[in-house]
C-alpha cells in the first residue's frame, strides 16, 4: 500500500515512486502553484471555426468510429473546453461515457464537449508502436470537432485508459503528432512508457501492484514526463486528491500521490491500492474522475 501520510523533513527523493515521496514537507502543493508553474486558469478563450454555427447536438454517434457527447448547455456560441478520452483494450469506446455517468462526473459531463474515438482494429486495442492508421484518424476526428463545433481550443485536454493510456502516451512522443494535438494537459490511467516529445501537464494514475503491467511500468513512464517536463528528482506528498471507498468491494483507498520539484509544468503521480478492475488494480480508481477533473480545472 502507498505510504498513507507524510511527517515532517525536506522532500524525498522521487525516483523510486510515490512512497518514498510521501516522505516530504508534509504541506499539500497546488499544481498551479510554487515551482510546478501551471497556466492559469482564467486566460481568454480561443474560439474554433465551428463556433457560431448551427450545429447544436446533444450526441454524435457514428457506430465503430466515435461519439461525442455535448453539454446540456452547449449552444454553438461558447466556446467548451474538449475532452478526448481513449478507451482500454477490449472495451467499446463508450467506456468513459458509461463511467461518466455511472459516477456520476457531473462536471465532466456538464462541463466538456467529449470526443471519445474508436480504435481501427478489430479486437478494440490500440495498436502499439507505429500506429499511424489510428493515430490518422484520431486526429481527424479532432480537426472535425473544431470545425464543427464550438470549442476552445486553448482547452483540449486527453485521457486514456490502459490501451488507450498507452496509445496517447506514444502520441504524445511524436513530435508532429505532439503538436497537431495541442492539448493543455493529460491523465493517462495505466499506461506504458514513452518519450514523451516536449513538456506537458500530467497527472498519471496507476495502481501500485497492478497485475496487467510490469513491476517498473509506472516509474518508467513517469520518468519520460519527469524528463520532458524538466522535473527534479525531488517530489512531496500532494495531498489534494482525497481517498475514496473502492467501486469493487468499498474499501478505503489512498490515492498515494506526489508532485515533482521544480517542473516547468505541474508533474503528478499517484499510485494508488484500489483492487478495481477485477482486483487487479489496473482500473480507474475511485478517486479518478474527480481528480482529473480538479487537475484539468486547476490549469
């Protein structure tokens, strides 16, 4: 189990994962904040070319391809922050949809234009490696969404899931694919490592003995965004991000994140003990969604 507090001294040494960083000052650090320097979040908007148009939906579905899912008040004059979300391996990309809803993200949901795209292949994976068919058509679907829809294109954030975790991280390390995303900020849940192309806000979630990875998984893939985003090797708790009862069985859950010194954008990681997923720990935790949602508003 992570380590469930921190007493007092000087910040730990981040390398070898949270635990040992939950050994730091004790304080809580806001991601916006000290030496983890985010970008405010009150900057002035810029509005896509669908804005001002006709279009007004409540939901897209194109069956095997996407679905994006509009705000109530979503009126193709405001511009929405965009959420791209990527579905695990084995999954329908309904998936953050249905998680959505079912815990009840309000603010995800009242709060985001969600484009949830569809793998290509045939077994709902995401290819690994090069995957230039998928990551053709993700990005398509993106530059449809700007040109049809009304959204701020200062506020286009991603998440993936396992598979997909996995998928937007290699994204990610494609310097032209980096930049043609142009998000504001990530939460990869259960991911594999990459180098990731140029600094970018994260906050990367996984379980801490989570079955469906290998034992350096997680620190690996955190070191790539430590080393993109200029990070010291140093980090303190971040204790913002509360625990929660786990959805599988209502156990307490410690969240066990950290923050990362002296970031050139704000670089968290929790590893956390919740058996979801079928106890594997390779799940969205309980505390996901909230967490990700205080991270992106945070920015």
């Amino acid at each position: 189990m992570p380590g469930s507090g921190a007493s007092g001294g000087a910040s730990s040494n981040g390398g070898s994962g949270p635990s040992a960083g939950r050994g730091g000052t004790g304080g809580s650090a806001t991601a916006g904040s000290g030496n983890n320097a985010g970008s405010g979040s009150t900057g002035t908007p810029n509005p896509s070319a669908g804005c001002g148009t006709a279009n007004k939906p409540a939901r897209v579905s194109e069956a095997m391809t996407q679905i994006i899912d509009f705000p109530s008040s979503y009126d193709g004059l405001k511009p929405f922050p965009l959420l791209i979300a990527l579905h695990a391996c084995g999954n329908d990309n309904n998936q953050w949809e249905k998680m959505m809803s079912d815990r009840k993200a309000t603010e995800l949901e009242d709060g985001y234009v969600r484009l949830m795209p569809n793998t290509t292949n045939s077994d709902k994976c995401w290819q690994q490696g090069s995957d230039s068919a998928n990551s053709t058509r993700v990005l398509q679907q993106l530059d449809n969404v700007l040109a049809k829809y009304c959204i701020d294109k200062n506020r286009v954030f991603a998440v993936g899931h396992s598979s997909g975790a996995q998928f937007l991280v290699r994204m990610l390390a494609n310097k032209t694919t980096f930049q043609h995303l142009n998000l504001k900020a990530v939460a990869p849940v259960a991911g594999d490592p990459a180098a990731v192309a140029a600094p970018i806000p994260v906050l990367y979630i996984d379980g801490q003995k989570d079955t469906q990875r290998g034992a350096t998984s997680a620190k690996d893939t955190v070191a790539k965004f430590r080393t993109a985003n200029m990070c010291a090797d140093t980090s303190m708790p971040y204790t913002q991000i509360m625990g929660c009862k786990s959805n599988q069985n209502q156990a307490q859950v410690d969240p066990g994140c950290i923050i990362y010194d002296k970031c050139t954008v704000p670089t968290i990681w929790c590893s956390h003990n919740d058996p979801d997923y079928g106890s594997t720990e390779h799940g969205v935790p309980c505390f996901g969604l909230p967490a990700i949602t205080d991270f992106f508003k945070s920015l």
